[in-house]
C-alpha cells in the first residue's frame, strides 16, 4: 500500500479548539442502547420449577449481551478515569 505522506517527514496534527477536543474525548465511549417494552418485560428469565438456583437472565438477554460485545470488544470495559 503506498503513502502519500513521505516516511521520514511524518504529518502532524494539531489540536485548535481544546474545548471541543476535551468534550469528544469524553463522548468517545458513549453508548446508547434503545430497548423495546417487549424486550423489558421478557429480560427476566422464568423459573422452571425445577429444583436449584434458577437463572436470572433469559435466553434473549444474553443474546443481546453477546452481540453488544461482539460489535463492540471494550463496551464492558470501565473507563480509569471516571
């Protein structure tokens, strides 16, 4: 793959508008996820009726969990900062 930017002369970017840069750094790991009603009420697994600890998440909850972190591999990670 060829550069248009020489190897030894490497461009330099400079920030301007510090307020601004602060404030996208900050937004940088928003998330917002928009669930339905449907999707609420069928969040809690239903018990069994079987005998020992019964689960807590239904199939559907885990399955948006997994797709959350496939489609994004650090979305569970806490920020340091905050």
């Amino acid at each position: 793959m060829n550069s248009r930017v020489h190897p030894t002369f490497k461009t330099r970017y400079r920030v301007t508008n510090w307020p601004e840069y602060d404030r996208a750094l900050v937004q940088r790991g928003d998330v917002t996820v928009w669930l339905s009603s449907g999707a609420i009420d069928a969040w809690r697994a239903q018990p069994t009726g079987k005998r020992g600890a019964q689960p807590k998440f239904s199939d559907l909850a885990i399955e948006t969990a997994l797709t959350l972190c496939s489609a994004s591999h650090n979305l569970f990670a806490f920020d340091e900062s905050t």
